[in-house]
C-alpha cells in the first residue's frame, strides 16, 4: 500500500530573495552615492583650488598694470627737458614745483605713494614724497637691477618697517649717459582691497618674519596707526589684510599646515571658510611670504550637501523603485510555485489513490482466479467423488463399473487438461523474440487450427504481398493467434468465414509505426458488459471454457510492447485487433 507522503514545500521565494536582493541595492546605491560624493568633493575642491589660484593671479595682473602705468609716468618725465634740468641742476625747489602738482593727482588717482629722484651715485637727490629727507643712499633691490642692467626694474619690495611697495626704477640717459634714476612706487594694501571687491574674498599678506625686525616692524604699525600681533604666527606676521581681523581659527597650527601644501577648511561663527595661500615674490626672485586667499564657501558647502542629499534622495526612491518591482515579481513567482506545489500534491493524491485501487484490483483478480480455479477443479472432482461411491456400489456389475470408470477417467483428464492450460498460461512468460516472417507464421497457425477444428470453418487470410518480418516471439503469437481462431469458431455460424488480416498501423495515440494483426468473424458479438470482462482471467461465457484463452492474447501482446483491442457489434460479429510494434531497424 503506497501513503500520501507530503510533498516538497513550496519554496518561499520572496523570503530567500528580497533580503539579498535588498542588500546587493543598498550597496549599489552606497557604491553610487559615494562616487557621486567623490565626484562633487573633487568638483568643490578645483573650484577651490581656481578661485585661489584666480586670485593670486589677479594680483600678478594688477601687479603688472600698475606697473605699466608706472612706466608711462616715468617715461613722461624723463623726456621733460625743464625736470632734467632742474635734475641736473640738483635743484630741489624747481623739482617740487614741477612734480607737485602730478605726484598729488598720481596719489589720489593712482595710489602712487613714493617718488624719488636719485643720482648716479645712488644717493637720493629728491623725495617728492618726503620733501624733507634726503642725501641717504637708496639701497634697494629694484635700484641696483636699474643701475646693474642699465634698464627699467620693477617689483615688490620689503621696506624694513614692515611695508610692501611696488617699486618701479628707470635710469635716466641723456645721449645714451645715465646720470641718474628716477624712481616710483605704490603700497599694495589698496590692491588687495580691489581683488576682494572683484572675487568677494578675503585677503592678507603674511610676510616671512626673517625678512623683517620686531622693533621696526612695530615702528612701521605706528607710523601707519594699526596695530599687529608679531606673536601671532610663529613664521610670519600679517602686513596687511582686507578684513578687521583675521578668523580666529587660522593660528600658527594652520599656517603651518597650508605652507605644508594642504588644504584647510576653517568654522569661523558659522561660517565656512576655505584658506588658501599663493606665494609672494619680491623684485629680487625672493620668496618673502605669502598672499592668503580666504573665501567664505558656506554657499558652495550649502550647494554641495544640497546636491548630495538629492542624489542620495534619489538613490533611495530608485532602489525602493527597483525593490518594488522585485518583490512583486517574486509574489507572482511565489504564487506561480504555490500553484505547481498544490499541482503536485493533487497529482501524488491521484498517484496514490490509483495504487490503492491497482491493489484492490489484484486482490480481487486473484479471488477470481482463486474461485476459477476451485470452480474448474471442484466440478470435476465431485464427478469422481460420485461416480466413485457409484461404482463401489456397483462391484457386482462389471460393466456398470466399468462405464464409471471411464466417466472417473474423463473427469481425471478433464481436471489434467486444465491444469495443462494452466501450465500453458504461466508458459506464457517466457519471451524469446527473433526477426519472424509472419506471412509463414500465420499460415502454420492456420493449418494447425484446421486439423484441430472438426467444423471446418473457412479462414480467409489476408496479407500483404510483400514479406512482413516481425521482431516477434513466434510461438507465442502463433499461441495467442490459435486462441483467436478458436474463440471466433466458437462464436461464428458454420459457414461464415473468419477473416485474419495483417496491415501496417501507426500506433492509434502516437507515432509508433507497426503491424495490425486482426481475427474477425460474424458471430453473435460479444455485449457491452461482457466486452469489459473479457480480458479477466477466468472470465468465461461458456460451460466448458476456463476464460484463460482472450487473458493469455493480452499477455502475449503486451510482452512484445503492442496492445490488443476488441471491437464487436452485437450481431454483427467480432474483431481482435493485435497492434505489435516495428523496432527501429525494422522500420528504417
Ligand atoms: N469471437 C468472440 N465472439 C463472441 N464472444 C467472444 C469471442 N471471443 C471471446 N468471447 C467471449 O469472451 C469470453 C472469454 O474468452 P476466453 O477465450 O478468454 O475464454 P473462453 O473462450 O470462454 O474459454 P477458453 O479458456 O476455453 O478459451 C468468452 O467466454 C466469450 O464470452
Ligand atoms: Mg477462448
């Protein structure tokens, strides 16, 4: 007996597969979102890095323009034949009165702030600055490039009490002969006032604390009434810078960290500010500081998280999105597991309960049997019982006797030919095929069925005309054949014919070529109800037969992989068709 086992669990697909799902999509969309932050932080960062380099380059610009401007006024003055003269003159007062006028218009137009007329010897003649002061030698870099290279100099210049001036120096000739050097200069403060007004940043200038000294450095604060921290920085101390002060973060720790070449992002009351430093350099090549760019980002840094927090924002609703989607694809896979689950466990229901009605089906093929048996047996044997007890009743008369013995010996071989069909049906097992032409094999069968058959039936046989050859078990078929024969003399009148044919068939549910072997006759048919029984073993209509004959044609046909059907119209005769299959090599 075969029990329902329960079937395979569906399998929880949504279960198995929307956590890793889920956890593959948060790290795409983390692995994205931190790219995206990788990619912004460096897009902020050269923004940075620009405007600071924009700025120290602005300041170069301005540099140079003022520069030129420079250079005009000095050309325009030495080409004053009235200035030479008093210059030559060494006449100081002519000199006021001349360059008066235009050294006040260039201050308050231009920023200049220093005027100098200077011997060949270096030693200044005129200060139209400082009218009071002069006789001193000029001692500075821009002079001595002017006097060494006999041409125009220009550039920064550190003055020892702590200012920073754009010096411009041009030697003045007459008929190719320098006999002295007119000089001109401005402070830078005013220039870094005007890079914050264009770049909205902040600036300052930090000068190397070993190009100056504190004492002068002090005397130059209060010279310029402003006041200064020289301990401030360990390396360098503010010159000038655009804003009141400088942001509290930015201490000595910091400065040393930009001029290590890193960056620096400082809080400042709340507000963020990028610092960054340009190198300066004086007329002489020297690098004498530094021009601090700071720039306040707290709009940048706002675009900046703005920008990531839409990206991420972003990132979260796809991955919801595509989450959504898979969690629904996976309920209808899930359902779609469900359905085939419950399939398969319906199936191995139908599966078992088919079993139980097989065994059920056995048992009772077996009590048929069983009860065929005894039934065939038991008539018989109760004949010899009788007509035993008769003859030992009958001693006296011998040929009484001898008549119930010979009905005891009918009975006897009656009981010895069923045995023998018995033993022919458990024959039947024995399967040995070979290649058997089958137009031979029916005719023998033929022939031995008319020797065996006293009524002389007509057979009327019809082949194909060329050689049928079957992979068959020739004494078999020629067996289960001989059953058909008999049965329908059995059923036939006297004179109809029994009709064999032989026909190629395609296998009636498929592709299966083979061979249709079928007996006919025009008997009596064979009813609804019995038609199903035939096939039983033991199953008969008739007093004398066992039922074993239509049981031993199914065998036989479905040990050669064939299968045997009966077709019957009531009165209008019987047809056993026995389809036997063409092996391949047959076929081809
Ligand atoms: N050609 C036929 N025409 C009508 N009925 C048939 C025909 N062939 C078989 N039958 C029916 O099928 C039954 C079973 O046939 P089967 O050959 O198995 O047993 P049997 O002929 O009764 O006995 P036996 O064991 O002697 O052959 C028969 O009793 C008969 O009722
Ligand atoms: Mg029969």
């Amino acid at each position: 007996m075969t029990y329902v086992t329960p079937a395979r669990k569906p399998r929880r697909v949504k279960a198995a597969f929307i956590g890793p799902i889920a956890l593959a999509l948060t790290l795409v969309m983390c692995v994205f979102a931190i790219a995206i932050y990788l990619v912004e932080a460096s897009v902020r960062d050269r923004d940075l890095a620009e405007r600071s380099a924009a700025a120290g380059k602005l300041f170069e610009q301005k540099l140079g323009k003022d520069a030129n401007l420079m250079r005009a006024v000095l050309r325009a003055m030495t080409t004053n034949p009235a200035l030479e003269k008093a210059f030559r003159d060494g006449d100081r007062e002519s000199l006021a009165r001349q360059t008066g006028p235009l050294f006040e218009t260039l201050r308050a137009e231009h920023r200049i702030t220093h005027l100098y007329f200077t011997g060949i010897d270096l030693i200044n003649l005129y200060r139209v600055h400082s009218p009071g002061e002069f006789g001193d030698e000029i001692d500075r870099m821009t002079m001595h490039k002017a006097r060494d290279n006999a041409a125009a100099a220009s550039g920064l210049e550190l003055g020892p009490l702590g200012t920073l001036t754009l010096r411009m120096v041009t030697p003045w000739r007459r008929d190719g002969e320098v006999f002295g050097y007119l000089e001109i200069g401005e402070e830078v403060e005013h220039l870094i006032d005007e890079i914050r007004d264009s770049l909205a940043v902040d600036l300052a200038v930090l000068v190397d604390k070993k190009f100056l000294r504190p004492e002068q450095w002090q005397r130059g604060l209060g010279m310029m009434q402003r006041t200064g921290d020289w301990e401030r920085f360990a390396t360098h101390v503010a010159l000038a810078q655009t804003s009141e002060q400088l942001p509290v973060a930015f201490d000595r720790h910091m400065l040393g960290g930009l001029l290590a070449g890193r960056n620096a992002v400082i809080d400042d009351g709340g507000r963020s500010l990028h610092v960054a430093l340009v190198p300066l350099e004086d007329a002489g090549g020297r690098h004498i500081g530094e021009l601090v760019v700071i720039r306040d980002i707290a709009g940048l840094q706002a675009t900046f998280r703005r920008s990531i927090m839409t990206v991420t924002l972003v990132s979260l609703l796809v991955a919801a999105g595509v989450l959504a989607i898979f969690y629904f694809a996976l309920d209808r896979v899930e359902r779609d597991y469900q359905r085939q689950h419950d399939l398969e466990l319906q199936i191995l229901r139908l599966n078992t309960e088919h079993h139980r009605i097989l065994q059920l089906e056995k048992l009772s093929a077996l009590g048929t049997m069983v009860g065929g048996i005894a039934h065939q047996l038991n008539n018989p044997l109760v004949g010899v019982v009788n007509m035993a007890q008769l003859a030992e009743r009958e001693t006296d008369n011998p040929q009484q006797t001898r008549e119930l013995l010979g009905e005891i010996r009918r009975a006897g071989e009656d009981c010895g030919a069923f045995v023998r069909r018995m033993l022919e049906f458990s024959r039947v097992s024995c399967f040995d095929s070979k290649p058997t032409s089958m137009r031979p094999l029916i005719e023998d069968t033929v022939l031995m069925f008319r020797q065996a058959e006293d009524r002389h039936h007509p057979v009327d046989v019809r082949l194909p005309e060329e050689p049928v050859v079957l992979m068959v078990d020739p004494i078999l078929i020629r067996h289960a054949l001989f059953n058909l024969l008999q049965n329908a003399a059995q059923a036939a009148g006297d004179d109809s014919p029994i009709v064999i044919t032989l026909e190629a068939a395609v296998e009636p549910n498929g592709t299966a070529v083979g061979w249709t072997l079928a007996v006919s006759d025009r008997g009596a048919g064979i009813p609804t109800d019995v038609l199903e029984k035939i096939f039983i073993p033991f199953f008969t209509t008739r007093s004398d037969g066992t039922g074993l004959g239509l049981p031993v044609v199914q065998h036989v046909v479905l040990l050669h992989g064939g299968h045997v059907s009966a077709t019957s119209e009531p009165g209008d005769g019987t047809r056993f068709a026995l389809w036997l299959p063409m092996n391949q090599s047959q076929a081809a």
